[in-house]
C-alpha cells in the first residue's frame, strides 16, 4: 500500500506522517492526514455507500457476495474488516502503490511480471493469457483505416478514460489515478502531477444513485476483461459480485493505463499516416541550375548530375537553395528518402 512518502526537501523515504522526520518539513496537509485512516467501514464497490453487516444487496442494485481475500484466497463476509484466515485488511483507504507502465502492452522477450500481490487477481490471468498485449489490435479497424478512423477512436478513448475515473472517482476519491497521489475527494486536479481528473461529475453522481448497478459482462470471465471494440467494454468496468476492493481498484488502474497506452499508439498512427499521406502527394522533381535538382515536399534535396561537361570538383557546400550539404554524400542535408 502507499504507506511512504517521499520528502521533496532532503529526499528522504518518510512514513505517511504529518512532517518528515529528518528535516522537519510539512509533508502532508490536515486535510490530508485525515484520508488515510487505517481500516475504513465497509463500502459499496459501484456507489461508495456504508455496508452494514449482514447486508446482501446494496440500494445501487450491487451484490453484496462473499469476497475472496487477495492474500490467501479464502472467502469472506462482504462487512469483513479483516481476513477470518490470514489476518488481511480486506479493507483500506490506502491503494497498492503499483504503477503499471507501457511495457506491460507490449511483446517483449521476456515478459512484464506483475508484483506477488497481484498473484490471486484477474490481472495476473490477463498477463498469462497475453490479453492486455497490444491494445491497439483490438480496437477493430483494419489497415485500410484512415486518419478519420483513428481520430474516432481516439474520441471513444476518451470516452473509456472518464467512465473508468468517474468509478474511480466513487471507488478511491481520496487519491489520484494517474501517480497515486493524496488528493481531496472533491478535487479533479492533482498538485502533484497536474493530471486534471477527467471524471464525470454527473456520472459520478449516477453511480451513487440507486438501482445504477449493471452487471459487467466479461469476453473472458476469468480476467475479468473485454476487448475496447466491444459495445459492452464500459459496463465491463463496472464490479463484479465477489470482487475484493483490492483487485477492482487495480483493475480500474490497468484499464486506465492501458487506454492511456492506446492514445499515445492512435497519436503516432495518426503522425505516421499523415506523413505518409504528404509524401504520396508530393510534386516531381524540378530541376536547378548548374544539374541540382530540389523536391519541395521533402524540404529540398540535391543530387549531382553527372555528366560530361561537368566539373567533377563541383562544390557541394551548399544545395540550390542555399542549404547545407552532407560532404561525404552528394545530398542536402534535409535529404529524404
């Protein structure tokens, strides 16, 4: 869990306390200190509302079902505070303080591995099956896509990104999603990143309101996953029944990783087609005095023209308009292929 805090000033590892230890400086606000208390009560995973012991249904619609402890595995009241086995919180306002990076959506050699708390989630099942690898092939455009397409899916993207921070939002409103940071719960801007929570402020406010529950259908159940193309990808973000608050809070963290991912792909597609689009288009060849020749959609470029009336001693210091030119080679050097 996040229970460290690096001081800015002597940069040194603190407990979550209130001023560093070693140099004196205020680490954390009042209103800081005050959201991270060791054991919460109880809460709806979909609204956030207090569960009482007992309970089987929340007013949302949520099943209250025995969940499964993320450190043994052994199943648990719902209203359980701590493991009957182990001894775990199964419920915290602290979050794991897991970070997952691009390389978990790309194929490597030699695979991301996951921390050994994760080991009993839907998230370990995702790594092993390789379902989170390259996002992008799921989204379902073929290569004839154009940069429209891309634009259109970027756009749902979006779309994706404020559902999963509008749950997180309901789920874990005391820390930012995107560096973990301690945040007020009716803050959408970290000071710590200046992410700006893109969070639906009525969505949030129609998570907690009653009967708003939609049961998740999963494409595979076990890992708790469905493919970005799929019409019932955003209500697959939503909790399952028996999910521990544990797993959904990471399962929220790797969606929006993910998605993250996925625009950062959809932007260098986008590049990539618009330069290859520019280059399709380019003018022919003129030629300049003295044999150069310069191709406008390349931002210029020479070749000597060799012929026999030429001075083979020519000086390539320079292109036809006065650009550089690489001595070793016969090209400017904005030269292109």
């Amino acid at each position: 869990m996040v229970d460290r805090i690096l001081c800015p000033i002597c940069e040194k590892t603190n407990d979550l306390n209130k001023f560093c230890i070693y140099c004196g400086h205020k680490l954390l606000s009042d209103s800081q200190t005050g959201l991270i208390s060791d054991v919460p009560e109880p809460k709806c995973l979909n609204c956030g509302r207090p569960v009482m012991e007992g309970q089987a249904k929340c007013e949302c619609g949520f099943r209250l079902a025995d969940i499964k402890c993320p450190e043994c595995g052994v199943k648990n009241a719902y209203s359980n505070r701590f493991c009957t086995d182990c001894g775990k919180k199964l419920w915290s306002s602290r979050i794991f303080d897991y970070e997952y990076t691009d390389r978990l959506f790309e194929d490597h050699i030699f695979p991301e591995r996951l921390p050994h708390e994760l080991r009993n989630t839907s998230l370990n099942r995702r790594l092993t099956k390789g379902v989170g690898r390259n996002p992008v092939l799921w989204l379902g455009l073929t290569q004839a896509a154009t940069t429209g397409d891309y634009k259109s899916e970027s756009r749902k993207v979006d779309g994706h990104l404020r559902e999963i921070c509008s749950r997180w939002k309901v789920v874990s409103p005391d820390y930012c999603i995107s560096c973990l940071y301690i945040i007020k719960p009716d803050e959408y801007t970290c000071a710590k990143c200046g992410s700006g929570f893109i969070a639906d402020i009525k969505r949030v406010e129609s998570l907690r309101s009653k009967n708003s529950y939609r049961k998740p259908e999963f494409r595979d159940v076990e890992a708790k996953w469905t493919p970005k193309c799929s019409d019932n990808y955003r209500s697959s973000l939503a909790p399952a029944a028996g999910e521990s608050q544990f797993e959904y809070r990471e399962r929220l963290k790797w969606e929006y990783a993910e998605n993250k991912n996925v625009k950062k792909c959809i932007k260098k597609l986008i590049e990539h087609l618009k330069e290859a689009e520019a280059f399709k288009n380019r003018p022919k060849r003129v030629k300049g005095d003295d044999g150069w020749y310069c191709d406008y959609s390349c931002r210029y470029y020479m070749e000597y023209y060799e012929d026999d009336q030429m001075d083979a001693d020519h000086d390539y210091s320079s292109c036809a308009l006065g650009h550089d030119a690489i001595y070793s080679r016969n090209f400017c050097r904005y030269y292109e292929e």
